[in-house]
C-alpha cells in the first residue's frame, strides 16, 4: 500500500511542478509586457479593419451559418432527450 501512495505522490509532483513553472513564468511575461501586447492588438484592430467596420461586416456576413449551427445543435440535442425518454418509457413498458 505505502508504493501507491509513494507512486501517487511522485506523479501527482511530476505533473504539477512542470505546470505550475509554467503558469507563474507566463503570468509574469504577461505582467511585464502588458502594454506591448495591448498596443500589438490594437495595431492588428487598425490594420485589419478601420476602427472596427471591418470586423463588423464580417460578423454580419457569418453570422447566419453561426445562427444555423447553433439551431442545428439544439434540433440535434432535443432529438437526443426525447429518444432517451422514449427509450426508458419503452424499456420499463417492457420489464412490468
């Protein structure tokens, strides 16, 4: 029993040291060139489109197809309940 704990113990360090370095270097980064980042994004906004029309009029032309995925995943989810609830009522119809 003591060589699971001991096991347990030594992934659970291998996996959480690696990330944990990882998580406190980037928010560091992060915090250290904050104002870069933002002006970088800002300047993409300008290129890209002229004080945000650009990104405007691409949404408005995507988004029916995204208006017809979302339908369609909620037609395929309401699909889904009411085949399990005809399913169980079948399945105790079937048991008595």
């Amino acid at each position: 029993m003591r060589k699971v704990q001991v096991a347990a113990v030594f992934w659970t360090l291998l996996l959480a040291v690696p990330f944990t370095a990882l998580a406190l270097s980037g928010s560091a980064y992060i915090t250290d060139h904050f104002s870069s980042i933002t002006g970088a994004l800002a300047r993409f906004d300008q290129i890209t489109s002229t004080g945000g029309r650009g990104w405007i009029l691409e949404l408005s032309e995507r988004l029916p197809e995204v208006i017809g995925m979302i339908v369609g995943q909620v037609v395929f989810l309401t699909i889904l309940i009411f085949a399990r609830q005809t399913g169980k009522s079948r399945g105790t119809n079937e048991e008595k």
